[in-house]
C-alpha cells in the first residue's frame, strides 16, 4: 500500500474496491475494506440517526452528524467508523462515548490504547473494544475514564442495510475509482 499507485482489495475472490491507496483508506467501499485497510483498523459502531446526531438507546451516546452532505434519514440504522487517530479527549458533559481505559501500548511515536464503552448499550459493530492512536506524549493509565469524540468530517457512515458507504470524508472523492456498478459475482480463478 504504501508504494503503490493503485491498489485493489479482494475478499473471498470477490473484489472490493479499487482506487489510490490514500482513497481506499479514507474512503472505504464497505466495512471489509473499512477494518482490512489500516492498523489498528476501523473502529465502527451500530448507531441511528437524528438531525444533528448519531445515537444509540444510551442517551449519554452521542456523535456528531455532518448533516450537509450525509444522506441517511433521520432514525435511520446506519453503522458509524472512525479510524483510532481520529479520536479527541472531550469534557465529560460533550457530545462522544465515555469509556475505560483497558490497555496501553507503547509504540514510540505513538500510543495504542484499548478501551470498552461505558454504558450497557451493546453498540460495537463486529468487535469487542474501542481503539484510539494517541500521541506519544499523552499518557493514559489502565483504568482511567474518559470521554472521546471525533469531528463529523472525520467520520465514515456505512448503510447497515446493504454494507455500503453512505457518507465519506471529504478528500479526494471526487477522483475516487469506484467500483463498477455491478461487483463481479464470479470468484477469480474460475
């Protein structure tokens, strides 16, 4: 990925997506390419929609919507991504997901920090626990609660129906190799 000038992602013989690989990473086709692409991978969570939120049955859940060029319809089920390094620290009384921090990997330029949700709201999307990318120099200790958010730019929002995105970040969509209309059903080597 990092010296290509175009990439594809397969899944089970059946292509995915194709594009550059800083689009295909930005602006995933689904949530395969959403968690394949990138480390730590996707985070991505089972919400619905409002005029200016996205929500779940736990009221304290809350994530900025960008409603201007985002589709869904309010009280839509949509799945929500954010990538680990889109993450920011907010007051506990704004709009994000409170959590607890589990695990700190140190990795030099950067911190990996695993945390779970704190509310019984089960909102996690095909995974266990939140991961956020933290700079080197915010140091977070197990047990420590916080309360996160992304900016409404940042987020990717997949149509739960179909697993297809809906919305995504701004860059480069224009210029975006999509795929074709109809995904080759036939697997390759056949």
């Amino acid at each position: 990925m990092t010296l290509s000038t175009a990439m594809a992602v397969l899944h089970k013989g059946l292509l995915q997506q194709v594009g550059k690989p800083n689009v295909v990473y930005d602006n995933p086709a689904n949530t395969f390419v959403a968690r394949f692409i990138g480390s730590p991978s996707m985070n991505i969570f089972r919400m619905k929609t409002n005029d200016i939120w996205f929500t779940t049955s736990d009221p304290t859940v809350r994530l900025p919507r960008r409603q201007e060029t985002h589709s869904a319809k309010v009280q839509q089920d949509v799945l929500v991504g954010i990538r680990p390094h889109h993450f920011h620290v907010v007051h506990e009384n704004d709009p994000g997901i409170s959590i607890e921090v589990n695990l700190v990997e140190h990795l030099g330029r950067s911190n990996f920090v695993i945390c779970s949700p704190l509310t019984s709201d089960s909102f996690l999307f095909e995974q266990e626990n939140i991961q956020l990318e933290t700079e080197a120099a915010i140091n977070y200790e197990p047990g420590a609660q916080l309360r996160i958010s992304a900016d409404p730019e940042k987020i990717t929002v997949f149509d739960l129906a179909n697993d297809v995105v809906e919305c995504a970040l701004p860059s480069e969509t224009k210029n975006q190799s999509k795929l074709p209309k109809e995904i080759p059903t036939k697997e390759i080597g056949q």
